[in-house]
C-alpha cells in the first residue's frame, strides 16, 4: 500500500529535522559539490569573518546564486530574517522566505528550529556550519537539502549576517 506524504508525516517514524554535520563534511560529502565554491569563497577571503561588504553573491555565476541565502541576525542572534532567499529555494519550498524571520517559520515547519541552532551556531563559533534539513514543503512535498552557512561581519568585526548556500537532493 502507497501512502501519500500527509499520511507518511503523520506515521510515528516520520520526522522533520535539520541536523548540524561535523566539521569538514562540506568538503567531503559529494552531495555538497555544487555550492562548495560558496565554501571556498569564505575560506579564501583575508578577513574572518568577511564583512558584508565583501560579497558579491552574483560573482559565484548565475546558476548558483538561485541557491544562496542571506539573513540578518536579530536581537543577538535571538532570531534571523531573510534577506534573500534564492529563487531555487523559492521553487523547492513553495514560498518566498525573503522579509520572514525564523520565529514566523517554526510554527509550521519544526526542522526551522534546528535550523535557529545552526544560525545561532554560526554567530558564537565564527565559523561555517554545514547542515543537512529534512521537512515538508508548502506544497506537502517531503524535501532535503544540504546546505553550509557562514557568518558575515558588520563595519566593527561583529557577526550579524548569515551568508549561506543549500542544494536539494533526494529525501531518503
């Protein structure tokens, strides 16, 4: 028997999640290749974290700028709002995010908690963070992507943006 995706949210095995990966494994898990040159970008810059200033999000090339993410910390990094949220990501989730905080998206869709974790994770380490989140879209389809997030410095050195970049694949 087929079950369709609201049957299968609500079988006890179902979960929404979103999960911080260790460190490195943007780097060695294939199902990064294709935003690792977001990666490679912060990586390369000479200040860390780069300041907003730096970016040029239509410098990684027109096929992967509908992957980026960037958004505004909030209250101390108490919540974040998008302030720009790819075009792909638009397709895959059935809504645009960009003008949204975190808080309004955790109501519906208990993987953005995880998601918060991992933004907040990205301000105190100073550091990317790569994740991977698994949830049901608008359009009750059960998505997951990868993705890696970065912090972005304000003109005094302080972490107040989050850069990132996610791709979907396959939910297993």
């Amino acid at each position: 028997m087929r079950l369709s995706i609201l049957e299968l949210r609500k079988m006890p095995d179902f979960s929404e999640r979103c999960l911080i990966l260790e460190d490195g494994a943007a780097e060695n898990d294939p199902r990064f290749t294709k935003i690792r040159p977001v990666l490679d970008w912060w990586r390369n810059s000479a200040e860390k974290p780069p300041s907003r200033q730096q970016l040029d999000p239509f410098a990684f090339g027109g096929a992967l700028v509908g992957y980026l993410v960037m958004l505004d910390a909030l209250d101390d990094g108490q919540d974040f709002r998008w302030r720009l949220f790819g075009g792909r990501h638009v397709q895959e989730f059935g809504a645009d995010l960009t003008n949204v905080s975190l808080s309004e998206l955790i109501a519906d869709h208990p993987a953005a908690e995880g998601l918060m974790d991992a933004m907040q994770s990205v301000l105190e380490r100073r550091q990317p963070v790569s994740f991977e989140i698994r949830y049901m879209s608008k359009k009750k389809i059960l998505r997951e992507a990868v993705g890696v997030l970065m912090p972005l410095a304000d003109k005094n050195g302080n972490p107040t943006i989050i850069f990132g970049a996610a791709d979907w694949v396959l939910a297993k």
